[in-house]
C-alpha cells in the first residue's frame, strides 16, 4: 500500500538529521528583547540609552541626563557589534555609534556626521525601567482654585525642542523646558530654565556665619522644577525654616499645583 508522506515532514526530518542544534534554534522565532543602559558620552555627558534587538536589527532611543529628551537610534548587528543611527527631529541621520558588547557593557563611539567629530561612548547595563514623558504634556496649565495664585503656564514644542510661557499677571516669561527622569524613583521632572527664585537662603543646618553671608550674596538659582504627570505639574514653592526658600514669589502657596486643562 502505497503512502504519502507530506513534503514538509520530509523537509523537517532532512533539517533535523543534518543540521547541528544550534543551527536549529536559530530557525525559532525569538520575541523582541529591550535591554537599559546608563553611561556617558566624552566622560562627561551622562545619558540612558534604551535599545530593542529583534533578530539582528535594533530599535530604540537615549536621552542625555540634562534634557531628559528621547533621540531615535536604529541600526543593526554586524559580526557581533552593534552600529546604530541616530534621527533627528527632521527624520535625518545626524550622527552614528560604533559599539562592542563587553560582558554587560557596551563601549565605542558617537561620530557626528556633520563635522566627523568624535566622542567616546561607555555604558553599563541596568535593571532600572525607565520613566517616559507623559504624552500629553503640551499645552496649557492652571491653578484652579488658588487666591493670590493666578498662574498660567504654556508647554510648546519646537525643532529645538520644548518651550514655555509663563504668565502670572505681574510677569510674564518664556524660556526652554528640560526634563529629569529619575530610574531610581521612577518620576519624571520638568524643569523651566530662565525663572530666577524669589529668595534663597539655603540649608541652615549646613552652614556658619561665613557660609551664610557668602549664601547671601550668592546669586538665586534660575532653575524652578516642578513634578510632571500625566495631567499636572506640582511645584514645592517654598521650603522651611532651616532650608528657607521662595521660587515664586507671585504665588502664595507652599504647593503649587498646575492643572492641564486643554
């Protein structure tokens, strides 16, 4: 009695007999796998890297610590180093990494393509996820329900990157919007650069007489930052009495609580 065989047995059995294991496996389908890393770029330029491998192309993103902005990366694979492509906001490749995986490392280089200048690249990989930009966080924010506390404050983003206008009654002030993004308590920060503090007197438990007279004459910090969710920015406007300090001094409260309303 004759039987037929189908051809796709045929062919796994012929794969399976003179294929080695490892050849095998690597016919498997293997899910996406995204691995962190902290480092820095020239030793001095701390940034998060991100990156997803699927088979041998990669996919991902790095930020660096003082804007706190993700930058696109894609690339691949190539005989066991990894070369990556970085995007720019104009879907441009402006710069590449040449990497090599060293045990949990990944150490080499970012090459500007503009001007070839280059720049060392050490990372080390993390288990910290990391916290992400809340996707609606343009637009305009108020206090409600906040006497003597009438701000109103405008999030906007440009090619080189993210605005605000900030708008009191007494004053009004636009400047650029970094962000922090904290891997150990996992919140993101944002930072409105360019508002000088009303008052500052710093930490009294810290300090001396010469300290504090020094502290004195020191110049404010220009720096107000706030905690950013998904529908609010809340900013601690003033401290106490051994770290006594007013960020804004057109505002009354001790918490400030600013709430996206379109």
């Amino acid at each position: 009695m004759k039987t037929n065989i189908p051809l796709s047995l045929i062919l796994l059995i012929f794969f399976g007999l003179i294929l080695p294991k490892k050849s095998i496996a690597n016919y498997v389908a293997v899910a996406p796998e995204t691995t962190n890393y902290v480092g820095d770029i020239n030793k001095n330029l701390k940034v998060v890297f991100s990156l997803t491998r699927n088979d041998n192309k990669i996919k991902g993103y790095y930020f660096y610590d003082k804007i706190g902005v993700n930058i696109p990366l894609n690339g691949e694979v190539v005989n066991g180093n990894i070369i990556l492509r970085e995007i720019s906001e104009q879907n441009k490749v402006v710069a590449k990494l040449m990497l090599k995986v060293a045990g949990h490392k990944l150490i080499g280089s970012w090459q500007n393509l503009s001007n070839n200048k280059l720049l060392s690249v050490n990372l080390e990989q993390t288990n910290k996820s990391i916290p992400q930009l809340p996707a609606t966080v343009l637009g305009d924010y108020v206090v409600k329900d906040g006497e003597g506390c009438k701000i109103t404050l405008s999030i906007t983003k440009s090619n080189s990157g993210y605005h605000f206008y900030y708008n009191s009654g007494e004053r009004k002030i636009k400047g650029a919007v970094t962000f922090g993004r904290s891997l150990i308590d996992n919140l993101v920060y944002i930072n409105l650069n360019g508002i000088t503090w009303a008052e500052e007197s710093g930490d009294v438990a810290q300090m001396d007489d010469q300290k504090q007279t020094s502290s004195e004459d020191s110049e404010l910090p220009t720096v107000v930052q706030g905690l950013l969710t998904d529908k609010e920015i809340v900013i601690q406007n003033t401290g106490n009495a051994m770290n006594y300090y007013v960020k804004l001094g057109d505002c009354d409260l001790k918490y400030i609580h600013l709430t996206k309303w379109k």
